[in-house]
C-alpha cells in the first residue's frame, strides 16, 4: 500500500520533493497546503508542476487538510527558523502525523532553539509520533556523511568538511540567499537581517561533536561576500565585476580552545570546479572527495523522500539522523 503524502510548503523544495514523490510507486500525494492565496484551490499537479493533475487541490489549512487526507506523514518545507515554522509543526502533530522536514534548525538542538526544539520533541511525543529534520547540508554532506566516516577510526583529532557550489546551477531562491548580484553594503545589510547565509553549520557542528563526544566551549559561524573580477551569469541573472557573485562561509567548533570542526562553504556563481571533501584527521586519516559535489536541491528532496520510511518506525519525539537508522534510496517497493 502507497504511504499517503501531505506537502506543506510548496515552493521550489516542494515541488522537488513532490516530483519525486510522484515519480516512485510508494508513495501517493493525498494534500497539500501554502499561505499563497494564488495557489489556494488550483490542483496540486499544476501548481507543483509534476506533469499531470493529481486530483488534490491546495488549501491554506493545514489541519482541516491533514484530517480529510488521512495522510500517514507530512513533507513541511515552509521557514529556516525553528521559531518561525513551530506553529505549523505543532499545526501537524494536533492530527497526530508524522514529519519530514527541511527547516535546518530542526536538524539538531542548539542553545539558541533548545527551547523551542524541547516544545516540539513533547508535542511529537503527546502525538505519539516522530519528526525529523534533514536535507543534503545540514541532513548529510556536512555531517551525517562525516559522522559515518569516522566510524572506520580508532582515534579522531579533528574534522574538516567543505563543500563548494557553482551556484549557476542552483535555483533563483538559492542564488538570492547567497546575495548574487548585491553590492557590498547591500550585502552587509542583509547579513545584519540574517536573510544571507547559509543555515545550519550550528546544527551540523553539534551533531558531530556529540557523535564523536567531543564537548564544545564555543562555535563561530563568520560569512564575507565573493566579489566578482569578471562579468558572470546564469540562466536567472547577471552579475558585474565589483558586484557579488555568492559567498563564503565557515563554521568552527572548539574544543578547550582548539578548533576540532570546521565546515567551510563557498557558494558562488562562476566556481570554477564544485565538489564535497572531508577530511578526518587521526588514524587512519581519511579524506574522501565527492567530485562535482552532491547536487544540493535534487539531494536535498531525496534525503526527505528516503527518510520518509524511516521516520514512519521511529519512536516519538524529534528524532536527528544522528539517533535513527540511516536511510537510503527507498524504491517504493517495501
């Protein structure tokens, strides 16, 4: 029998995450839900563009919508901010259904969402239901994929990931998010809104120093822009020399002063190569090297896709992919 699908969010993720749904035999899409009153009562197929009707039409109400759909779990693909998207998780779990999503804060607990990630883990577990936050970057790349390569060390010192992206290649939202085509004073403005930067290097530097047991005193997350010294575009915009092309990103973890983790990001329209490393000093050393790097928009819905099976037979409560079993390319087939 199909695992009964509802979305919540329907914008580039969304829609990601629906053509896969759509395109494997396991799974059927029973609802959908998006505060654009322009997609508000048109059929789901057409606004997520999966080539066909799909007979269920876009609500603005996420319960009401849940209860009618009878759906076995819910894709949310809304907010970042854990603050901002609680409402709708807590929305979800009143009808007692599971969730798979892509709000990077839910990936893992950190001192400033602790509070509001404990009011989910007791909303999931009154619900009776698990709720897992994940994604290629945090969710994968940048530290599930580093946590199991530390499984084949009998000692680990210290860990680098990086991760650097040809952003031609990415959606106009992303190509947005890392201020292609701002000057530099725009662009230091929008990093004092928190509206550039990449979202998640906290979670996916606590995840590995409480895979690995390490105790951090402190993590720094610093951003500059990448200037462009030549003319550069992509199909979505064009940027000047002099202007920004994308950005720079790293994050640390220290460990009694000793910086043990650091993930280092370079997203940039024009990056000459793209491709994710990381680098596991202690014994053996290990540095594994994904050439052309993990595509991170169709990544990003498939890690949802995959884990849906296991977020169905986890226990209750906000679950990481730290703590449930990993998942994989799921068919549909069971």
């Amino acid at each position: 029998m199909a695992i009964r699908v509802a979305l919540i969010g329907l914008g580039p993720i969304g829609a990601a995450v629906a053509r896969q749904l759509d395109g494997r035999s396991g799974f059927r899409i029973v609802g959908a839900v998006d505060i654009d009153p322009l997609k508000a009562g048109k059929d789901a197929g057409d606004v997520l563009q999966v080539g066909r009707r799909l007979r269920v039409r876009v609500t603005e109400h996420i319960g009401g919508t849940l209860k009618a759909a009878r759906a076995d779990v819910a894709v949310l693909c809304t907010s970042s901010a854990l603050k901002t998207a609680l409402p709708q998780f807590e929305e979800v779990l009143k009808q007692r259904v599971p969730i798979v999503t892509t709000t990077e804060q839910a990936a893992y607990p950190t001192p400033r969402t602790r509070r509001f990630a404990k009011r989910l883990d007791e909303a999931a577990r009154r619900a009776k239901v698990a709720v897992l936050g994940t994604g290629v970057n945090p969710g994968f790349v940048m530290d599930t994929l580093p946590i199991a390569l530390t499984a084949a060390c009998e000692r680990v010192d210290r860990i680098e990931v990086h991760r650097v992206q040809d952003a031609r290649l990415r959606r106009l939202p992303f190509q947005q998010k890392i201020g292609a085509g701002l000057t530099r004073d725009q662009f230091e403005h929008g990093l004092e809104r928190g509206s550039l930067r990449h979202v998640g290097f906290t979670e996916s530097i606590r995840m590995i120093a409480d895979a690995v047991g390490w105790t951090l005193e402190r993590v720094t997350d610093e951003v500059i822009p990448k200037i462009a010294t030549q003319p550069v575009e992509s199909e979505l915009l064009a940027v000047d020399p002099g202007y920004v092309c994308g950005l720079i990103q790293d994050g640390t973890g220290y460990v009694a002063g000793v910086p043990r983790i650091r993930l280092h990001l370079e997203a940039y329209l024009g990056a000459p190569e793209s491709y994710d490393s990381v680098l596991i000093e202690g014994s053996p050393q290990i540095h594994s090297m994904i050439a052309g790097g993990v595509h991170g928009d169709i990544a990003t819905a498939a890690m949802v896709v995959n884990s849906i099976p296991v977020v169905l037979a986890a226990p209750p409560g906000l679950r990481t992919m730290r703590d449930l079993r990993l998942p994989s390319f799921y068919s549909g087939r069971r």
